[in-house]
C-alpha cells in the first residue's frame, strides 16, 4: 500500500512513522521549505505519550523536555486552591511531557528521516488540489512558489498513491477540498498571550500552575526543559488569557503579540513563587493566538482521502489536547490501514471511531474546560479573596470536575489500563 501525507506536523509526521512501523510505504509533503523550531510550549498527556512510546520515543521526548509533576491552580491572589500529580506521579504508566513544539517537531523528523530515509519528507510542497479515481487518489502540490501564484514562479508537481491523508494543520486544503462549503474558523471570545522565559525554577520545578480566571486575567505557566543554564534557570512556558471581545480571527500561531494588551491583567500577579509582571516581560517575544475551532464534521474519509489532526477537527488549545489527539488519530489510522485489506474499509473505520471521539473533545474544551475548577471557585467567590477553599468547595468537588475532564478527552486512568 503506498499512502501520500500533506503536512510535517505532529499529527502527520506521527503518522508516517507508525505506518512505516507497520510496514507501509508513505512519503509526507509538507509546505515549508524549512522546519524551523515554532511555536511555544507543548503537553504530551499520557495517552500520547503511550502512542509516543511503542515507537520508541519516550527517552528523547524526557530527554529534551521535563516529565510534569503536578497540576496546581490559584486564584488570581495567589490563594492554593488544589493540586493533583500528572503522570507516572498519578499511577499512570506513561509520563506527562512538556517541551517547546519545536522540540517534538523536531525528534519526530529526525527519527522519520533516521528510519523511513531522506526521501520520505519532501519540504516546499504546498498542497493545492486533490482528486482521486477507482485505483489512486493524486494529489497536486505547488512547489517553489513560496506565496507566489501559480503559473508565476510556482510549478506545480503531481503525486499518486493509494491513500491521501490531510494532517495540514487548522487552515487544511484538504478539508476544504472535501468539504467546499462555508466552514469558518469560531472565536471562542478568549486570547491568549503566549511566551518562553529563562527564569527560576518555581514550586516544585516540575508544576504546571494555573492562576486566576477569564473574567479579569488568568496565568498558566510550566517549564518545559530539566536543565539549568549558569545561572539556575529553566526554559519556562506561560500564556496570559481572558475574554476580548468578538474580533476577526486569523488562526495564525506566530502572530506577535504587544505587552500593552494583557500586562495590566497581570499587573498584581506577584505571588511568593512567581513575579508574574517582571516574569513575563523578561520573555524574548510574544505571540498572541485568539483561540479559535471549527464545528465537528459529518465525515472526515471520502473514499481514498481522509483527515488527520488539527486538519479534521481543529479545537482550542485547552487542557494539550491538540497534539494528543493528532496523534491517536495516527495511531488509529495507521493500525486500521495495517489491519484491512482494503483501505476504503480502513479510511471508514477510522472515521467511524475517531470522528465521535474528537467531536467529544472539541465540544468538551468549548464548555467544560480541563481548568473548571477555576471557573467554579470564580463563580462562588467572585473577583475576591477567600478565608478557607473548604469553605467555597468540597474536595470531592474539586475532584469530580478535575475526573469530568480527564474522561471527555480520553485520558482518565481507567480507560488507558482498560485499553492497554
Ligand atoms: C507554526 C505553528 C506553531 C504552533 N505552536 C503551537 C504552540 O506553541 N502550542 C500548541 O499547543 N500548539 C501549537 N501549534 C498547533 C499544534 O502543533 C497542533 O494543534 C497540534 O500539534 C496538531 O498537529 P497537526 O499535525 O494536526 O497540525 P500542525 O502541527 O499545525 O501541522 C500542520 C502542518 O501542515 C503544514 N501545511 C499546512 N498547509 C499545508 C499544505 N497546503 N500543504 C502541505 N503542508 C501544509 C504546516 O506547515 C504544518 O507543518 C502550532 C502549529 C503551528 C503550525
């Protein structure tokens, strides 16, 4: 079987190594020319990280990034509200990785290129259209043109194969070739500042805190590497968020961001553990991402071309879902292709078993988001202190809201050591 992959991504480049792990010849087009190091930080949660693992990638993906300890949230005092541990340090079999997307990105090009050959990445080969008959899908690429049109410094290049996988991020032409009508991009009404800073090591050196809610400013912060530079600091991850007004939304992961538009929010953020004024401000730049998705699909497979990832259902960046579910919709497809005979049947049964699941995900991060905790204790408390959290919430509340997520995505430890 010989399968064509349209985009380098996580979800694309995942998906080329557990088909070559089956055996299945795949080559994967990517529209960069380059892949450079983008984006910020990245949570690899149990469930990918036991995909990550059967392809042998647990060591790297420690090695290059930090194995998250615990999740704790605060209000926007800096008031403990609970805290829960992650990964192995939960029970679970597999870790809970943060690292710089880059990173990720780039351990799973180098073992595409160390396993599957040079070959197999062709960079700088924008995918334009796609069309298929009995035998082959085609796929047709733009190559060199860079943001030229076509016919001026362009060429276009054609490619078949059995199989034509879209993993071509939020903005998919292979979506829209399947689905032409309207499919616009929803603003959630929140955005979110985002960075990396040098700084010290705070709580456990390990945490991933959250801080306040969307109503006035909330702070999530993580490191994403073990290592200290000569000065004790660690590459820390942060994104600012709250409610902005409707607006129009681009979808763009490297739009910069200006300090003028959320640090007032942050301003009284100085917590014994973080100064999260000077914090942010000590970052080398910032991006601002207006978080958007689109509405689940009715079918993601037509015949001999399916979805994978942020291409079939793009969702806001909420509880590190996005990679997570790139790469068990890979998983999911490359094991079906390996298993039928017939790859219709495959693309089908793909569809039949992720499309539901991710739906779940994407409505749940709409509505019950994995920091509802926050929302709760917001709700209850208003924009104030409090005396005792145990006066404005049970810890069996705290805990229940905390499951409720776990179970909408997917990764709640029952379901893992059942499906294991
Ligand atoms: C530049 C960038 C920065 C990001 N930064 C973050 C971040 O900091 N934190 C975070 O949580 N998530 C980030 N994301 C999103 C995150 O990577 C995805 O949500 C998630 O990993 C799902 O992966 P994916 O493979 O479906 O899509 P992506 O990782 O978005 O990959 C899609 C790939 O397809 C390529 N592509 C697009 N159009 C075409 C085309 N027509 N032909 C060929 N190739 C095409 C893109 O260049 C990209 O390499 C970023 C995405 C991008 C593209």
């Amino acid at each position: 079987m010989s399968v064509i992959i349209v985009g380098a991504g996580i979800g694309g480049l995942t998906l080329a190594l557990r088909l070559h792990h089956h055996g299945i010849h795949c080559r994967i087009y990517e529209a960069v020319p380059r892949i450079e190091p983008l984006g910020v930080g990245i949570n690899v949660l149990p469930h990918a990280m036991r995909e990550l693992s059967a392809l042998g990638l647990q060591a790297a993906l420690l090695d290059a990034g930090i194995e998250t300890r615990e999740m704790s949230f605060y209000n926007r005092y800096g008031q403990f509200i609970h805290s829960e541990p992650r990964g192995c340090f939960a029970g679970y079999k597999w870790p809970q990785v943060s690292l710089h997307r880059g990173a990720l990105q780039r351990i799973l090009v180098d073992a595409v290129t160390e396993r599957l050959g040079e070959d197999a990445l062709i960079t700088g080969h924008r995918f334009v259209f796609g069309e298929q008959n009995p035998s082959y899908a085609i796929a047709c690429f733009e190559v060199g043109g860079g943001r030229s049109r076509i016919g001026e410094e362009g060429r276009i290049e054609e490619a078949a194969a059995e199989v034509l996988i879209g993993c071509d991020g939020i903005h998919s032409a292979v979506r829209k070739l399947l689905h032409p009508h309207p499919d616009p991009l929803n603003y959630s009404g929140i955005t979110m500042w985002r960075g990396v800073t040098r700084w010290q090591p705070f709580l456990s050196g390990a945490t991933m805190a959250y801080a306040g809610w969307l109503e006035t400013g909330k702070l999530i912060v993580y490191p994403i590497d073990d290592q200290r530079d000569s000065e004790g600091r660690q590459l820390i991850n942060w994104l600012v968020e709250f409610f902005v007004p409707p607006r129009d939304p681009s979808g763009d992961w490297s739009q910069p961001g200006r300090y003028e538009d959320f640090l007032p929010r942050c301003e009284d953020m100085r917590f014994d553990w973080l100064d999260v004024p000077a914090f942010v401000q000590a970052a080398d730049f910032v991006y601002e991402y207006p978080m958007v998705d689109r509405d689940p699909l009715p079918y993601w497979s037509d015949g001999r071309i399916t979805l994978l990832g942020d291409a079939a259902h793009p969702m806001y960046p909420r509880g590190s879902n996005g990679a997570g579910q790139a790469i068990l919709d890979a998983c999911a497809l490359a094991d079906e292709l390996a298993r039928q005979y017939d790859p219709l049947v495959a693309l089908q049964l793909y569809d039949d078993a992720r499309r539901p699941a991710t739906a779940q995900v994407v409505l749940a991060n709409r509505s019950h988001p994995p920091d509802a905790i926050l929302r709760e204790v917001y709700e209850r408390t208003g924009d104030k202190p409090f005396e005792r959290i145990d006066d404005v919430i049970t810890r069996f509340e705290l805990k229940a809201l905390s499951e409720q997520y776990k179970q909408a995505a997917g990764f709640d430890r029952r379901t893992l050591d059942a499906n294991n």
